[in-house]
C-alpha cells in the first residue's frame, strides 16, 4: 500500500530519536538523474535534512563499490541501512526490505562486479557482493530497496520515491531503536 | 569553455588542473592493470586456457625480479589471480592512494567539486601539497615495479609462442590530443592551440602507420570526422560551419556540424548495430589509449621544461626518484610490433609517466606558492549574446578525449563529446573500415587449448578488446563467416568469466 508522504509529523517523529543503540551507516546507492533508480541518493538527500543523534552517519554512496568498499574499511560500523531501488519482479512501486548476509558468493560473480563498478556502473548489488567479499559488512546489515515504475534516464521520477519516503523513515525508525523485524527475507547471494 | 570565452587560467590553476589529471591517471591505470586486465594473465585462467604455458611459467625465471621481487612467472601469475592475488590487492590499494591525493584537490573523486572554466577552486597551501607529496610518492616504486612485471609478461608470452605477437594487432594508427598544459604557454586561445598544443607535457599527435605525421592540434581538429552509417543515429543534413575559427575547411561530418539524432533499432550486422559512431581522422581509422600519449611524446621530442622526463624521437625516458628503492631510469620504446601486450605494457609505462608529471607541476606549485601566486582562477562573465566556439582536447585515463561546443547567446546549443571508447568500439564506417576493436579481434589468432565449441572459452579475443581498457561493461559478438553461430562473451568480466 504506498503512503503519501504529506504529513511531516513523521520527520519530527523521527528526529527526536535520542540516541543510536549502534554505530550505523544510512547509505543510499544509486544513478542520479535515472528516475525511480535515483531513488537511493534522493532519500539521503532528504535525510541530510533532518537532525540525528550522535552515531549515525548519513551517507552518498552512489560511487562506485570499490571505492565505497574501501571507505568501509576505515570506519567499524555495527549497522548498515543501504537505500535502494532495483528492478526484481515485485510490484512497481513497492518498497521491500531484506537484511544482507555475505555469503559464498563465487569469485566469478564478485569478479564480474568488479569490472562493472571499474566501467562506472553504480548498483547495490555489486556493491553487497564486492563490500561483502571483503568482509567490510557488519553482520547486521540491511537494505530498504523500491521497486521501481519509472526507469529511463532523466530527473522526472515517479511519485513512488516521494511516496514511499514516509514508510523508508517508519522502517529506519525501528531499525534504530533495535526493533528490526524477524521474519524477513534474508538474502544470501552464492 | 576556456576556447570559447578567452578564459586563461592563473598559472597554479593549471598546475593543479595538471596533478588532478595525473592522479586520475595513477588510479586508472593500475585498475585496469591488475584489476580489470590483469587477471587474464593470472595463474587462474592460464592454466585453464592454456595449461602447457603455466607449466612453462612454473619454470621460466623473471627478468626483473630486482625490481618486482618474484622469482618466476608463475609466481606473478598467481600474485594477479583475481580477488586473492596480491597484486590484485595492493593495486586496489594504490588506486585508494591516488583517490585520496586526487580528493585533496578535487574535493572528491569521482566527479570532483573544484574543477572549473579558468582554473580551479582549491584553496593551495603548503599542507595540501604535502598531503598531496606523501601520496604521490608512493607511486615511484610502485611505478618501478609495475613496469618491471608488464615487461616480463610481455616477453613470457612472445617467447612461448611468437604468434602472440599477433594478439590484439592492428595497424600502428592512433590519436591523442596531448594533455597537462604548460602554464608559461596556454593562453586558451584557438588561435595559438599549435603552440600551447605542442608544449604540452603529452604532446598531441596522430600516428599512421607508425609515424608520427603531426603534433598540431589544429590539425588534429579539422580531420576529424564522426560516421554513424552502422550506428543507432539519423545522419544529419545541416553544415553550420564550413570551416574552423582559423579558416580551414571542416567535413560535414565533422563535430562542430553534428546533430545527435538517435534512431534505436534491431541490431543488423550489415545495417545499424551499435550505439558508437565511427570517428576517423583523415578518413582513417584510428585507436585510442593512454599508451597514444607515451608514443607521441616519445616520438615528438617537445616537452616543455622537465626535470623527469627525455623525448629521444624513438624512446620515452622517465627518471623515477629515489623512494624505497633506488633511483632508476625507464625508458619506453616505440614498440616494432602492435598488439595487446604492447598496450599493456604502454599502460605500464604511464604510470611512472603520469607521476613524473605530477612531481613536475607538484614542484611548480611549491615554487608558485613561495612567490605568493597562489591564485588558482580566473574570474569571467559570459555574454549573453553573439555565437561563440569552443573545443576542449583533453585526455581520459584512456586516451583521446574532445568536447565540442557551440554557444549561441549565452546557452549551448550543441555539445559534441568524442570519448576513447567511442573510437576504440566503432563500428564499420561508410567506408567499410571496421573499428578498433572489430579490426584486433579479426587478426587475433587462436592460441588457447580447447578440445571442441564447448570447451572454447575465447580468452584470446578477451585479452585483445581489454588491451584497450573499454571504458564500459560490454559484451563482444563473435560471428562466423557463413555460419550463424554468434559466440557472446561479456568484457566486463574477468577471464575467470570463462570458466
């Protein structure tokens, strides 16, 4: 069910979180001016706006999964929350949230990543898979991710990233306070 | 811009623009070589491929082990596996290192903050430079070291079988704008472009067959054309301008009188199947690389004033200072045979290339500070009326690199960019010339131990379309002449994509 995001009590709601139980990351992945793809560093932008407590870093990070993995391994953080929008088979225009585990993934598979993210390509997958192949992932690491309507290039996106901006707050929101949700899918890519 | 609105930078703006470039080329060129290229020649896919040439490797000595530290090929081999290899490792280091020096100045990489007409936006003091110097210095021995192991690779594979020569050739035909102006010199203005062209420290040039024809940017620019008879565009009909600010006549086709009309369709091997166009210079087809920038300097014999560097005519000599290791003198030579290994081993070379570079205008920019002539920008209005022309010849880790513009009371109206990979990965042109790519991989022989189409991995046409480091994840189609088996293999894979 989208929300509509008109109601700012959310953001005051959000922002007069105390304190962080954790060190954590919010970081969104994706190209800017690709419409619903943008939809990572378009929700970070919005979150640089608000004021949050010490021990939480709102972060860019649509550059590149080796760059991105070495900035990790210079900051021990205990979470991570990446924002997404990737095209799966789900409803356009639905958010979706998974936590990440590192898994077996085939050095074959890692390597192709890393060839994408040298030719300039920026995605959340290749990022988990480079990130998580060299260990620079916290266990508990998760991505809110929406499924995206409109996919060409250019700035008009759709109403989903401003719709579902409410709901990425709300699911943020209980991640911060230890309130992470148990049945959820846990992707394992091998 | 510069071009276009008489905008001439202060002189510590073009010597920090200069190590902004260097320090992107110092964390290009070893991704590409030990990341992106390099696990081709890995232990991992050698002894898959091709399983008697890593037995050769176990037991052939290295040439250069005082410079690289291994004592056999196939410990280099296994030191470049992909992911695990540390050489893999430590270049995905250095290109970290490079990134930090570069962000000191660019505020960030990529897409930096300070680069703008006129200069740049950094403020320069004595802290940066020296953050930048602790950095940049770590290259030296890197740099040694890299072209120490491009060189035994190189020489492993042409003596185990000399049909390796023959990986990745084409014709010795190239382009490179030049790039890292001299500040004495660049005046930004189209009208003297052969003289601040010429004292770049890459000098621009075209090579046919070999020789180096010119070195005269103007030259540059007026052959060159752009075809799209095989590309996903409509042609266009409108000249706007027949001839250059100069005078000289242009082509219809050339970037100043292109219109970009994209016409998406069915891929048609005969007809249109590629979203490149067809650059050509004097009608010929041309490659381009950061390996352009080191034969046209070498062959050139114009740098400007260099305390690292010696143009000899067939020879690029580069005195990398002491640092760890001691200091020693490389020296690239113009190359008698053209082919993937040739540009790698180029590539290796513009490592120590770019950073002697960098040390040169690191050096200036000290010397500039000590006076006070910190300015890094020129300030500038843009008339809001008239038509104005400009053209950038810059170079991306890659190579060749042109920005053409055409502004019409205050707004652009046509922007035309010419990337390394757009001429790399042209398709045929009106004139039936394959590009690049297209070209290599037809002459590339077939070295690689199979038994049948099943077991075919192709490595041999992957080393030659990653020789020159496409600047995208692309995929090759291999036909067979009259036959329709296509063979499909993405690039952006390492070779371990094979198995």
């Amino acid at each position: 069910m989208i929300k509509i995001a008109t109601d700012e009590s959310d953001f005051l709601t959000l922002g007069k979180i105390e304190k962080i139980d954790k060190r954590t990351l919010v970081a969104g992945v994706g190209h800017r001016f690709w419409q619903d793809y943008s939809a990572g560093p378009a929700w970070i932008d919005r979150m640089k706006e608000i004021d949050w407590p010490e021990g939480l870093d709102v972060e860019d990070y649509s550059f590149g999964a080796l760059a991105m993995t070495q900035n990790l391994q210079d900051v021990d953080y205990q979470r991570i929350v990446f924002l997404s929008a990737e095209a799966r088979g789900r409803q356009p225009g639905t958010l979706h949230w998974y936590r990440y585990a590192a898994g077996e993934e085939s050095p074959e598979r890692v390597q192709a990543y890393v060839g994408e993210s040298g030719g300039g390509v920026v995605a959340i997958d290749p990022l988990l898979s480079i990130a998580g192949h060299f260990g620079v992932l916290p266990p508990e690491t998760w991505v809110i991710e929406l499924e995206p309507i409109a996919t060409k290039w250019g700035d008009e996106e759709s109403r989903a990233i401003e719709a579902n901006f409410s709901e990425v707050l709300q699911r943020m929101r209980r991640l911060l306070s230890g309130d992470a949700p148990t049945k959820v899918e846990v992707r394992r890519d091998a | 811009m510069e071009i276009c609105f008489d905008i001439v930078p202060p002189p510590m703006g073009i010597a920090v623009r200069n190590m902004l470039l260097a320090l992107e080329y110092l964390y290009d060129h070893p991704l590409h070589l030990f990341l992106l290229a390099g696990p081709d020649y890995s232990q991992m896919i050698v002894e898959e491929t091709n399983p008697g040439l890593w037995q050769r490797a176990q037991k052939t000595a290295t040439r250069h082990g005082d410079a690289h530290g291994f004592k056999t090929m196939g410990e280099i081999m296994t030191d470049m596996n992909p992911l695990t290899g540390k050489l893999y490792v430590e270049a995905m280091h250095m290109t970290r290192v490079a990134r930090e020096a570069y962000s000191l100045l660019g505020g960030k990489y990529p897409h930096p903050e300070t680069i703008v007409p006129g200069g740049v936006s950094t403020t320069i003091n004595l802290q940066v430079l020296n953050q930048v110097f602790t950095r940049l210095k770590q290259f030296f021995d890197y740099s040694r070291k890299v072209v120490a192991i491009w060189e035994d690779i190189t020489a492993f594979f042409y003596e185990a079988d000399p049909l390796y020569r023959k990986t990745g050739t084409r014709p010795k035909t190239m382009v490179d704008t030049g790039v890292w102006d001299d500040p004495g010199t660049y005046d930004a203005s189209y009208k003297n472009l052969n003289t601040w062209g010429n004292n770049r420290w890459a000098t621009p040039g075209v090579v046919i067959d070999g020789e180096l024809v010119t070195t005269r940017l103007q030259d540059l620019n007026i052959g060159l054309e752009e075809f799209v008879e095989h590309s996903y565009y409509e042609p266009w009909t409108k000249m706007p301008y027949p001839t250059d600010p100069l005078g000289s006549p242009l082509s219809p086709h050339h970037p100043w009188n292109k219109d970009t009309i994209p016409k998406p369709g069915k891929q048609n091997w005969k007809e249109r199947y590629s979203w490149s166009t067809s650059p050509r210079w004097d009608r010929k087809v041309f490659e381009a690389g950061a390996y352009c920038r080191v034969w046209n300097t070498a062959a050139a014999k114009k740098l400007p004033f260099t305390r690292f560097l010696e143009s000899t005519g067939s020879s690029l000599k580069i005195l990398v200072p002491e640092a760890g290791m001691a200091e020693s003198l490389l020296e690239w030579k113009i190359p008698q045979d053209w082919n993937a290994f040739e540009r790698n081993r180029g590539r290796a070379y513009c490592i120590p290339f770019s950073a002697m570079v960098a040390m040169d205008n690191w050096m200036m920019a000290m010397d500039l500070l000590k006076q006070g002539k910190t300015d890094v920008s020129t300030k500038f209005d843009l008339p809001r009326k008239g038509t104005q022309l400009g053209v950038g010849f810059w170079g991306a880790g890659r190579g060749f690199l042109t920005h053409h513009m055409e502004v019409e009371d205050g707004a652009i109206k046509n922007y035309q960019i010419d990337t390394p990979s757009t001429v790399n990965a042209s398709p045929r042109d009106p004139m039936g010339q394959p590009g690049p790519y297209e070209e290599a991989v037809a002459n590339t022989p077939i070295l690689e131990e199979f038994d049948g189409p099943d077991s075919f991995k192709g490595i041999d046409i992957l080393r030659t379309i990653r020789s020159f480091d496409p600047c995208m994840p692309c995929t090759t189609h291999t036909m067979v002449k009259d036959h329709d088996l296509v063979v499909t293999r993405e690039v952006n894979t390492c070779g371990c994509g094979v198995s």
